[in-house]
C-alpha cells in the first residue's frame, strides 16, 4: 500500500480536486463531470489533466507493469493474462493514447497502486481510466468489476459504470430465456427492451453518473469514507445499476449529513479527520 | 467487317507472361506485404497505397473480398454500425439506414467498390496465392513472406514438390480473419502465444477489434478478426464497420512503423 507520506503528497491538494483522464476520448464526458460537480464544490477549483502527466520512467517497463495487472479469469484468484509483445504493444499505445483499453480486465489494486506510483507528486486524487477494474471477493471466490477503486488515488472505471454495477434481474432472466447460452445478438434486443433502466455506452446520463463518483473519490480523499448508506444520497453505493441511476440521475443529492461535510471540505480546505 | 485488332496467341501467351514476370519482380521487394484480400486487408491496402505506400495483397482465393460479399447466412446485405458508414461515403458506396445507428448496403456493391477503390489506388493484388511461411531475420522479425500457389495445397502430397518463393518486405499485414495464419505461424515457432477468439459479443467486438489492431510482433501488424484471435477478444459477428475501421487503423500503424524505419 502506499507509504503515509506518499499518500499525504498525493491528497494534500484536498482543498482542490486534481484529476488525471487516462484517454484522450474521455475528457469531454470527463469535463461534463466537472462542470456538474463544480456547481455542488464551488469555490473548490478542480482540475482535469488530459494523461498522466511526466510520465516517470520507460514506456515499455510501464507497459509491462500494466501487463501484469490483465485478469485472465475472473473466477481464479491472480490468474494473469498472457504477456506477449502483442499485449505490451497494445499497452503502450494506450498509454500512448492511441488505442483504448475498454473492458480490459486488470486487478484493481495493484492497477491502483501502479497509478500511485506513476502519479507520485502530482497532487491528482482521482484517475479515469477505460481499463475495467476487477477485485477479488472472499465471500464467492471471485473477481468482481467494479466502478471506483477508493485509494490514492482512486481509481474510477468508464467501463465499470456500464459492466459492474448489475442490470435488473429480469433482464437476465430475459436473456436467458431467449439465448440459454447467454451470448449473441440478442444482446441487442434486449437493451431495447429493457432501454433506460441501465447505462449502455454512450449512455448521455454518463457525465451525471460520473460526476457522483468524482464526489465519492473526494469524500474518499478528505475522510476516508466514501459512501452512505442512504439510498438516495450520491454517495450511495450502488450495486444494482437501478439504484445507481437513482442515486446519481433521479435524486441526484447529498444527503443532509454528507452535504454538510462536503461544505466543510470545501472551506477548510484540508482534511477533517486525518490532517 | 472484324471488330478486333489482330493478335496471334503466341503474342497474347507472351504479353501475360511478360506483364506477370514484371509484377512478380516488383513483388520480391515491397514496402507492405498484406496477407488476406478481405475488407480490412482492402482497406488497409487501399489507405497505404494512397500514402505512396508499396503494398501487395495475397489471396488465397481466384476473387478478393473475403466475406464482404455476403452479409451473414448467405445474405447479400451488409451492414456497418456508425460511424463506419463514413467510410461508405469516402468510397462512394451508397447505402440505406436501417435505424439511426446502423445502416445497410449491398455486399456486390460495396465489395467491388472496395476492391476497385483498392486498386484504383495502386494496390498491386496476387490472388490464387496462399501464405506459407515467414521470412524472418535478427531477434525473430518479420521481414517478408513465403507463398505458393493455392492448387498446390489441393493436389496429392506425392505430386506437389513445388517450392514456394519468398517475398520481403518492410512490414507484413495479417488479414487473414479467425484463422490468425501468419500469427498461428510464429505461434508455431513459439514465439507468440494465441488465446484463440471468445463467443460472438457484437456491441462489444467491434470496438475491442479496432483498438487492438496494430503491430503484435516486431514486422508484423494485425488487423480484422485476427485481432479477435490474437487477443483473445469476442468473435466478430456479421457486421463490417470494424473491419473497414481496423483495416484503417493498421495503416495508420504501418505507416508510423515505416516513418520510424526510414529515419
């Protein structure tokens, strides 16, 4: 985990909001966010960097690391992807913003964790990525994708928002009545169907969604909680891709004890509990 | 009263002859060598050549066009979700919307514009030829291919002691769909792994095929559904946009790998 000085550089700019857009194809959902997000933080300046800025050390080395941190099973504990020169060049282009790693699997952790090393002394406390960010639950033995890995800095997954948080059970039940494999292009009918009721890519509700994950990672780096349990509080967290919907698009609030933490944030700049 | 010129049979033997022994000569030495005539192998070689790009395609088969004749199931209509339908207008094929994303066409229409657009572009084809192998030289890199003729794969083994022939080139384009050929091949060799494609995700293949497109082994690029065999990604369904997409992508590839090797 990061050391607590590292982990102090990074927040310190609690007061402010630094954000890293990994792809380049992000940033105008990204600054949609923003703009949604400055109208609860206001006078809080927040910032989106467009990459990780300085990128520190060889490309191909970092390429390799992110090579590492590629699921190959989602239901086998650090069962890696294969490394070939195929994948590292496929990673250094996304790197290098050429090509995109959407719904590419990683280990949320370690894929944390290498963003604090390569964001080391930015002050940026929330990356975007493509990537789909996976962790491992003891409860059923699995890997599960995930929107936010909280951290320094958290992690928010654009593919996340679409895969992990589950759609309505009848719409998989649908799906399997229709194709028992699971797979196909009734994929297709069913999003028709079942349209609205979760997020598709695209989705033009994603910068309202994205912006109460950007809240959630700057409650994460002010007092180390991210969420509430009050369900229609943005910082609920969402499992089912109706209540994140309704959390972040129909309520789309804070609820009173949280919006007032969030004023205190924005005032007394530094962090409440732990500086 | 005759309607054509004069022409002996020995001069039309010796004109196809001596047209071809040309062409094969400028085939030894290309800048591109694409393996596979299908619509990302075309597309590729059509945006190269139009670079001023050397480029060759290799076609197993006597037609080029691979799939894009047939959409799916035997049927002739193809279909690109946006924004691929922008490459249908560069090439001048016309098209009908089918809903506000997706858009039809018809497959002989758009598979000979392509080819046309391919050739009329410079693209030298070779058709009737089958890749064999890899020339390859220092720390295993792709630098050229070996072919032969396709009926020599179809006649019995005790009559086809027919050697192939070798090509070299700066860079060599796999478009040889599903079957990954030249990837299997270093595969082979054990110098690359290959997971083999996922079950059929259209909404999300198409996507995941063009990002992945681009250089997978030093010398060589892969484009269309070897990508999806290359990388492990969902298999492609019957819908073209990423081919044309990914073809485009790995010229843009190639010719960043052609800028790096000239300097």
């Amino acid at each position: 985990m990061p050391s607590k000085s590292s982990r102090r550089n990074l927040s310190e700019a609690c007061n402010s909001l630094r954000i890293v857009c990994e792809s380049p194809a992000n940033l105008a959902t990204l600054k949609d966010a923003v703009a949604q997000l400055e109208e609860l933080t206001d006078p809080m300046p927040i910032v989106v960097l467009k990459g990780i800025p300085k990128l520190k050390g060889d490309i191909d080395e970092i390429a390799g690391s992110f090579v590492t941190l590629r699921l190959a099973n989602a239901n086998k504990r650090d069962e890696r992807a294969i490394d070939s020169f195929a994948i590292r060049e496929f990673e250094r282009r996304v790197i290098e913003g050429s090509s995109r790693a959407r719904g590419v699997p990683y280990e949320g952790v370690g894929l944390m964790k290498l963003y604090h090393r390569l964001l080391l002394g930015s002050s940026s406390s929330v990356i975007v990525t493509d990537r789909l960010v996976m962790t491992w639950s003891d409860d059923d033995l699995r890997y599960h994708a995930r929107v936010a890995v909280f951290g320094f800095p958290s992690v928010i997954s654009m593919s996340g928002l679409v895969e992990a948080p589950a759609r309505p059970k009848e719409y998989y039940l649908a799906k399997q009545a229709i194709d028992p494999k699971g797979r196909g292009i009734s994929e297709a009918s069913l999003a028709e169907e079942f349209s609205g009721r979760f997020l598709e890519s695209d989705d033009e509700r994603t910068p309202t969604v994205l912006k109460g994950y950007l809240l959630q990672c700057l409650f994460y780096a002010n007092t180390l909680e991210p969420f509430c349990k009050k369900k229609d509080c943005m910082l609920y967290n969402a499992h089912w891709q109706e209540e994140m919907l309704h959390a972040q698009v129909e309520s789309g609030k804070l609820c009173r004890k949280h919006a007032v933490i969030l004023k205190k944030i924005i005032l007394e700049g530094s962090n409440p509990v732990l500086f | 009263m005759v309607i054509f010129e004069k022409a002996s049979e020995s001069a039309v033997t010796k004109a196809i002859v001596s047209q071809f022994s040309r062409d094969m000569e400028d085939f030894a030495n290309m800048d591109v060598i694409i393996i596979g005539g299908g619509p990302s192998g075309l597309m590729a070689a059509r945006d190269l050549a139009l670079k001023g790009v050397k480029v060759l395609v290799v076609e197993r088969n006597n037609y080029l066009g691979g799939g894009f004749w047939i959409g799916g199931f035997l049927m002739n209509t193809i279909t690109v979700r946006a924004p691929a339908q922008k490459v249908l207008d560069e090439l001048d094929i016309k098209y009908n919307a089918f809903s506000k994303s997706l858009y039809c066409t018809p497959g002989p229409l758009a598979c000979s514009k392509l080819i046309a657009a391919a050739c009329e572009a410079g693209v030298k084809m070779l058709n009737m030829a089958q890749f064999d192998d890899l020339v390859m030289r220092e720390k295993n890199r792709v630098v050229g291919v070996v072919i032969n003729w396709t009926p020599v794969s179809a006649l019995p083994r005790q009559i086809t002691c027919v050697d192939p022939v070798a090509f070299e080139s700066k860079l060599v384009i796999d478009a040889t769909g599903h079957d990954a050929m030249v990837v299997r091949k270093l595969e082979e060799r054990g110098l690359i792994k290959v997971p083999g494609f996922g079950a059929m995700w259209v909404e999300q293949s198409e996507d995941a095929v063009v990002e992945h497109s681009g250089l997978c082994h030093p010398g060589l690029i892969v484009i269309g559904m070897a990508v999806s065999t290359t990388f492990g990604l969902p298999r492609m369904g019957p819908t073209f946009g990423a081919m044309l997409l990914s073809g485009r992508k790995g010229a843009q590839v190639a010719l960043q790998e052609l800028k790096k090797k000239s300097k």
